[in-house]
C-alpha cells in the first residue's frame, strides 16, 4: 500500500475499528483504487451500521479522531494526519435522508439499498425508468374520495377491470 496521509489513515482507521470489531465496508476513492480503479482522493469514505456509528463516536470520537465541524455528525478528521474520515450509514439515503432515487448522470436512476447481513454489509441496485408512467383518469376518483370508503374502492377495481 501507497504511503501517503491518505493510506496512513486508512491503515491507522482500519486496525482501530478491527480491535473494536465494529463491521465497516471501506467505499469510495479508496475502494476504487483497491480495485484497480486509481483515481485522485483526499479522504477515507467508510460505510458503517447505526450502532457502529454510535459505537466509533462513543470509542473514537476525541480519542484519536475528532469532529470536523461541531454541527457535523459524520465528518471526522484523524488528529494525527488531518486526513477527513467520511461516515456513511446503512439504511439511510444521500443527502436529506429521505427515501428516494438516485441519479447517477449519463447512467440512469437507481433505488439504492445498503444493509449489513450475516456479518457482511451488502448493496442492491435497481434501475428505474426515466419516463413516468401515466396513471389512468379513474385513479383521480379515487384520489378525490374522502379515506377512500370500501364501497367507492369496490366500485373503483370492477372499473379498472373493465377498463383492463
């Protein structure tokens, strides 16, 4: 491995949260050049759980590694190089944290799940279409009715039968 800040705090980052043995998936520029990817990077994304989240800031957090900025939960800097340390969680979406697809330009929409299992963190893509399905005119009615009463719901599906 390369010995640079960067590599010295992922080696330093890695031997740390095995002694802890909090289960961690390296993502990023530094995954990419594992995989022969090379390509310029000034930080350590790693994917954690929320209890391994809550784990390294109870066990790491000023003992070794410290807040980037005070308002920011994930960002962390390695006291001794400096290097920033991004956190990622299982389970939650980029940005807002609100459910959604995401889009990788010239590629496509994917909805994304990362999860850990069976002691190895896992990813699953699927593709979204970029067009939007129309929705048949009968889906308005049912919109339109108040909480969508059983027998307006009835007469909605032997509708949509007919309309199939």
């Amino acid at each position: 491995m390369k010995q640079d800040a960067t590599h010295s705090t992922l080696e330093r980052l890695a031997a740390r949260l095995d002694k802890e043995r909090m289960p961690y998936v390296l993502v990023g520029g530094m995954a990419l050049g594992l995989h022969g990817y090379e390509r310029m990077t000034r930080d350590v994304d790693i994917l954690l759980t929320t209890d391994g989240l809550r784990a390294f800031e109870e066990r790491c957090v000023g003992r070794g590694y410290v807040a980037k900025c005070p308002s920011e939960r994930r960002a962390y800097l390695d006291a001794q190089t400096k290097v920033p340390v991004e956190i990622l969680c299982t389970g939650e979406f980029p940005g807002d944290g609100r459910a959604k697809p995401v889009t990788i330009p010239n590629l496509g929409r994917f909805r994304v799940n990362l999860f850990y299992q069976r002691n190895r963190a896992g990813l699953v893509l699927r593709t979204i279409g970029t067009k939007t399905p129309t929705v048949p005119p009968v889906l308005d009615e049912l919109k339109m009715n108040r909480k969508g009463k059983f027998k307006h719901i009835l007469a909605f599906s032997l509708r949509c039968r007919q309309q199939i």
